[in-house]
C-alpha cells in the first residue's frame, strides 16, 4: 500500500521477500525449545502434506468424479462420500510414512490403527479426516480436524503394546491441535498446547502454507449464534430459552444475527475471526449429543481458549478436561467468545439451580 492508502500502481508492487511459511514456522518453534528432537516437526510436515493433498482432491473433486457417496458407512452410522474415503486413506498414509505416529484414530475407522513399523514413534494423532461432508457436493467448505498426544515412555518400543486406552485422555493433555478449512482457499489453524494459535493461508502457486493470522483472538463478544435450530424441539427447556434470549433481548438491543454452515471446521473458523457462539447442544435425540469428544470438540476447545475463548460442554464442564469413554465418544459443545459463553454458563445456571 502507499502512504495514502492506495494501491501501489500496477507494476512497483511490493513484494514481500521474507514471508513465514508453515514450515518455517515450525522450524521456528522448534529451535525454540533446546531438547526438541524434531520428531514433532517431522509429524507436522507429514499432517501438512496430507492437508495439500485432501485440498487438492476437494478442488477437483468435480471433475474427476469424486463427488457423491462411497457406498458405504462409518463406525457412527454415517453414509461414507468418495471424499471420506480418499481423505481417510490419505490420513493414514501420511501418518505411517511420517515414521513418528504410533497410533491414529479416526472418525472413519472404528478401530484405532496402530503403526507397529513404528515402535518407537512417539506421537499419537486423531482426526476427522472431512468434517461437514455433507456440505461436500454443494461445494461448501469442509475441513479436517487434528489433534496431537505425546505418548508416555513407557509405551514405546518394539516390545510395548499402545491401545485405544492410551488416547482415552483430556484434551489438556494433547500437545497440540488445529484444522484446515478447505474454503475460497485452504486455511489451516494451529495451536500448541498453553501457545498462540496462529492461522495460515495455502499460497496454490508457491504449494506453501503461509502465516497470514498469526496471534488470532477472538473477540470478547459478538452478536452471532451458530446453531442448527431444526433440533429445537428436541433440545432442553434452557436451551431454548438461552437461543430465545439472544434472539429477543431486552428493550433497545438488537437481536444476534444467525450463521449456520453445517460444516463444524467452518462455522468454527468464522467463529474465531468473527467472534460470537457456536453450538450443537445435545438433546433428546442425540443424548450424548453428536459431535465427537476426541477429534471433534477437544481439538477445538484447545483453539478456543488459547485464541481467549471458551469451551464447554452441556452440562457446562470445559471441553477439555473431558475424558472420553471411548474413541468415538460424543458430546453436547457450546464453543465461542468469553463473553458469549458465560451467557450460556448464566442461562444453565439459572435454570439448573
Ligand atoms: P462429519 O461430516 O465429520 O460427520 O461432521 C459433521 C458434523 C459437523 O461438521 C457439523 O457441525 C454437524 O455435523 C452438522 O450436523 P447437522 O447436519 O445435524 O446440523
Ligand atoms: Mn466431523
Ligand atoms: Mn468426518
């Protein structure tokens, strides 16, 4: 930009010699931390590729007949797409290859899979390899939700065993988390454990992820509620007097906007720049609500607070220190601005006391 604000004429461009990309980035934090040993940057240059490759099938998924349904269904009954498919298998070849995932989980596969070539790897990682598939035809954006253990010594080596109840941890105890939205452009979010979260942007020509959000915070409040309101009749008595609340407030106020795109990774990604509420509450159809614990709601909850929101979940217990009772565990998730969550908190609070 010039002084004035303008652009620079065509021609005399700026050109930024010196930019951030993912992996620069991580090289970054690495060298921040003397006893790294590198393994983890070598896992998320392996999460990395896979995000390039989903983003790069997604792109062309209707040219080259990707769109549609597999034929099949996944461990929590859902009707599997082409794209499941391919982005699961996609996953698991990247964390295999990578050579430092001991175990992954996945919302495709009902079983964890472990990499036993790999004994002495060092990571576990979960993931929703396509969040929001049903959005996939429409050409609505998707995404893939990660979130990233460290196993304990004790289990590694050619003689140990790890198995699912190695993983049936908090979300506290994950080292690091994020997603990528498969959007406009592919945008990729990560947070370490007590870090920053820091947003990049996929550059197509250059092939490269490159730090365009660094530092993101959401704002402390914001009119906007992100909820699919169809279940309503099935929710609880507060929880439709909380989304009444916001839709009908005191005298002289405005009422919230509503923004619903059925894709978690995206009304989540709108939500962390924009600020406002997200929620899929569990209700008497969905008892344990319907989004997963492991590699939905704890991956998100640890990009919320660390970008200086909350997360909880219906019984108003944060997010993240929820044990799963099993790797495909669900719940009820109330996720947003501090200030928008504690007006859920107030509304539970009101009513259940
Ligand atoms: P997935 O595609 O991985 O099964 O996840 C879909 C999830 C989530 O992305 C979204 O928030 C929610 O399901 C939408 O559910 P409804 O269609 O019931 O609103
Ligand atoms: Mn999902
Ligand atoms: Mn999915």
């Amino acid at each position: 930009m010039a002084a004035n604000g303008s652009a620079p004429p065509v021609g005399q461009e700026n050109i930024n010699t010196d930019i951030i990309t993912l992996t620069r980035f991580l090289t970054e934090e690495q060298n921040k931390v003397p006893e790294a040993t590198g393994d983890f940057t070598l896992l998320c240059h392996s999460l990395q590729f896979a995000f390039k490759s989903i983003a790069y099938y997604i792109r062309r998924a209707s040219l080259i007949n990707l769109t549609g349904l597999a034929g099949s269904s996944n461990t929590t009954g859902d009707d599997q797409k082409k794209l499941d498919v391919i982005g699961n298998d996609i996953f698991i070849s990247a964390m295999k290859g990578s050579g430092k995932c001991r175990i992954l989980v996945s919302e495709e596969e009902e079983d964890v899979i472990l990499f036993n070539e790999n004994p002495n790897a060092r990571y576990a990682v979960v993931c929703d390899p396509i969040d929001g598939s049903s959005n996939l035809d429409a050409g609505v954006s998707v995404g893939t939700i990660f979130g990233i253990f460290k196993l304990p010594d004790e289990v590694l080596g050619p003689n140990k065993t790890v198995s699912e109840k190695d993983l049936l941890r908090p979300g506290t105890e994950m080292v690091a988390s994020g997603f990528t939205m498969y959007g406009a452009s592919a945008q990729l979010v990560i947070t370490m454990r007590d870090g920053d979260v820091n947003g990049f942007t996929m550059e197509n020509s250059l092939g490269e992820f490159i730090l365009t959000h660094p530092n993101m915070k959401l704002p402390h409040e914001r009119a906007i509620y992100s909820v699919n309101e169809g279940n309503s009749s099935y929710w609880e008595d507060w929880t439709n007097a909380y989304f009444d609340s916001l839709k009908h407030p005191e005298e002289g106020k405005k009422p919230y906007s509503a923004r619903y795109i059925g894709s978690m990774v995206a009304d989540a990604y709108r939500t962390l720049l924009y600020g406002g509420i997200f929620a899929y509450p569990s209700d008497s159809k969905s008892v344990k609500g319907k989004l997963r614990i492991l590699y939905e709601c704890a991956p998100m909850a640890m990009l919320f607070e660390n970008a200086g929101g909350l997360a909880v979940n219906s019984q108003m217990e944060r997010l993240l220190e929820v044990v799963p009772e099993h790797i495909h565990d669900k719940s009820g998730v109330y996720l947003g601005s501090k200030g928008e969550v504690q007006k859920v908190i107030d509304m539970y609070n009101k009513h259940k006391k």
